[in-house]
C-alpha cells in the first residue's frame, strides 16, 4: 500500500528513538523510501549511521550544513516526500510546531513544509497530561496535524500512564490511513465501546462487565483499512487504540450525546454494552447506612436507546448500522429479535454466560445476523474477529454504503 510513496521521518529526542528504527523497516518492507532527519537530541538515543543504514539514504542532522545546503536545501527536503512523520514526538518538538518556531533543521522542516503531518507523542505521563502540552495538542489539531497515540503502559522512567509511543506497526496503519491507502479510506466509521457507569451517588455506580476489549479491537481494524475513526468509549478496561479520535464518556445520555454529534457518519458501530437502566433519584452525596437496616429506594428510569436512534433517524441515517447483543440464552433468536425491532443493518451477537469466558477475556465466538439470516463464525480472537467484521464492514461501504 505503500509502494512509492516518500516519508520524511523526524525523529526526535526521547527514549522511544529506538522504535524509529524498526519503524524505518516497516516502512520499508511496504515499499515506501525514507528519508530521516535525526535531532541533536535524538542523536543521543540513536545514531545517524543506524539510521541511515536502516534507511538505505543519508541522515540529515544539521540546519546550516553547506554540503546539504547545497545538494538538497531544507525547502527542498520538506517538500520532497508524501508525508512527514514525527516518531517520537517529544513535548519540546510539539511545542515547537504549535509555537511556530523554526530554530533547527526538524522545525525549520515542519514550518517549511506544504506536505501532511503525521506525529507519534512520546513523553512521560505527566509532561503529555500538562496543561501546556494539551494546549498544543489541541493547537495542532486544528492546524490539521495528524496524531496517532500516544498509547497507556509502563514508561522508562518507571510510571504507568499515557505517555507511550505508537508501536511501529500502529504508525505504519496510520501512514496508509493519511495517504490513502486502504478500502475504508475517505470514510468515517463511529465505533461505541467499553461499559457505561450510571450513577447511584457520587461514588457508587451501576454498570456490567464489559471490557471494552471487542470494541477496542474493532477500531483498531477499521482504522488499519483506512477508515477515520471516532472512538467513543466508556469506562473500559483496555486502553484506547492510537489512531483514532476517542471520545471518553461515563453515562449512556453522554454516549449518546458523543454519537450524535460526531455524526455524519457512513456507518455506526455500537459495540458498547451500554447500562439499560439509570437510577432516577441519584444522591447528590455518599448515601449512608441509617442503622434501620434498610436498603435506600432506588428509582429507575430507562436510558435512551442509542442502536435504535441511530438506526431509525429519518434524516441523515449512517449507510450501515451494526448492534452487538449480549445474550445468555436463546442467543440467535433474541439477537434477530433485536435486530428487527431496532431497525439496525446487522447484528453481532454473544452467548455470555460465565462458563463462555467472553465477557472481559480474548476471545469472542460471535453470530453475524444480516437481512439474509444468520452467519456463525468459530470461536476467535478478538483481534481476529474485528479483522472479519472490519473486513465485512468495508464490503458493505464499498457497495454503496
């Protein structure tokens, strides 16, 4: 997907330098030629002769070099490639690029440039959680500078948070998805995923046992076809997927008001397992035990249906509209029931019965119930489950949806 096509990679100063040597490689195996400029502060991590062995051309380092001047100026080499990519995108470069400064040959390039910008974050929890750092994020965001990542894990440094680099193959899916490349390229995919948290007071909650995994899985794959992807996720237990716009909410009114006004979109997936029901009379402070014994009374309401609505908009309706259902008995009969009275395209269906192990592990057994009937699919990966039905998913795009 990548035959041909010219990535200018930056690669800054931070302990994540390494990963742009195997990121060179990916590149590479897809076909794409690389040429890579290396920061003072990056040369500290990695060397220009790694790099440039791994690239197969010359690393350039210096702004006022008159040999590279002279051969090939820095306008030059801004321009020359398809997309630059910085990998890793230290909180200094990015401050840089919000700033507008151009006082090295990384900035002067990124200012230089008339190409796409593509930039994979890499810093420590709480430099990337900064208010100064979310400024800048938001800056380049709306200067149309593409982000993927930075991911959630253990760090360098010891601590545990977002903050991580992209792994190279995360990159890789998001240089295709810029230039391109994929099936689901130029369309716009909204994703549901995760629990949601309904209130009783402000520390307790009703919610289910979903991990989010199935829907994490699913944006991963339609963003690897190519498809811009809006993550709308509760309080999950896997980190979000790099890539992708995430959209954090705790309550089914909040998921419902994220799809709504993510929308237009050509297609939605509710792979959320959304709470059914709110309690109504929620305490505005800790409820206490009184010494009676007695349970509080908790009223009820039911939260909206965010399938149906989606499903049954009369102006603007996605091309393609796809449920999930959880069920524990009478899986295909409930799941086709389902998918009839909330007018929804598909239906992906689940036994999640405790003994199946699916509700919060690896692997899914799912049911695909279309208009022509029911599809078993073998017990899989999550992963690889999200793999077919993106796979499905840009099938049924690509025919007109």
């Amino acid at each position: 997907m990548l035959s041909g096509k010219r990535i200018l990679l930056i690669i800054g100063g931070g302990i994540a330098a390494y990963k742009a040597l195997d990121l060179i490689r990916r590149l590479r195996e897809r076909g794409a030629s690389v040429t890579s400029v290396l920061t003072r502060a990056g040369e500290e991590f990695v060397t220009p002769l790694s790099v440039a062995a791994l690239a197969g051309e010359k690393c350039y380092r210096h702004l006022f070099d008159l040999t590279d001047e002279a051969e090939m100026g820095h306008i030059e080499l801004s321009r020359a490639a398809d997309l630059v990519v910085v990998a890793p995108a230290t909180a200094d470069l990015m401050a840089k690029m919000a700033g507008g400064h151009a006082d090295d040959l990384a900035s002067t390039l990124l200012m230089a440039t008339d190409k796409k910008v593509l930039i994979a974050p890499a810093m420590n929890v709480r430099m990337w959680l900064h208010r100064a750092t979310q400024r800048n994020i938001a800056t380049l965001r709306a200067d149309d500078i593409r982000l993927v990542g930075p991911s959630e894990g253990d760090m360098a440094c010891g601590e545990y948070g977002p903050g991580r680099m992209a792994e190279p193959l995360e990159i890789v899916a998001a240089v295709e998805a810029v230039l391109g490349g994929g099936p689901l390229a130029g369309r716009h995919v909204i994703v549901t995923s995760g629990p949601t948290h309904e209130p009783i007071d402000p520390v307790r909650y009703i919610a289910n046992r979903s991990s989010g995994a199935q829907g994490t899985a699913l944006a991963r794959a339609l963003r690897d076809l190519g498809a811009r992807v809006t993550f709308v996720t509760g309080p999950a237990a896997v980190p979000a997927p790099g890539g992708v716009e995430v959209v954090r909410v705790e309550t089914a009114v909040e998921m419902l008001a994220a799809v709504e006004a993510a929308l237009p979109a050509n297609a939605v997936i509710c792979a959320a397992a959304v709470a059914d029901w709110r309690v109504a009379n929620a305490a505005g402070s800790k409820m206490k035990k009184d010494g009676s014994g007695k349970a509080p009374a908790l009223d009820f309401a039911e939260n909206p249906d965010i399938l149906a609505t989606v499903a049954q908009r009369n102006k603007g309706r996605p091309g393609l509209v796809v449920g999930f259902a959880a069920e524990t008995d009478d899986v295909v009969a409930h799941a086709t029931a389902k998918r009839a009275r909330k007018k929804c395209d598909w239906i992906v269906a689940n036994d999640v019965r405790p003994a199946t192990g699916i509700m919060g592990g690896t692997e899914n057994a799912v049911t695909l119930i279309t208009e022509s009937g029911a599809e078993e699919w073998p017990r899989l990966p999550k992963d690889e489950v999200a793999r077919r039905l993106a796979t499905r998913i840009a099938g049924a795009l690509g025919a007109g949806g």
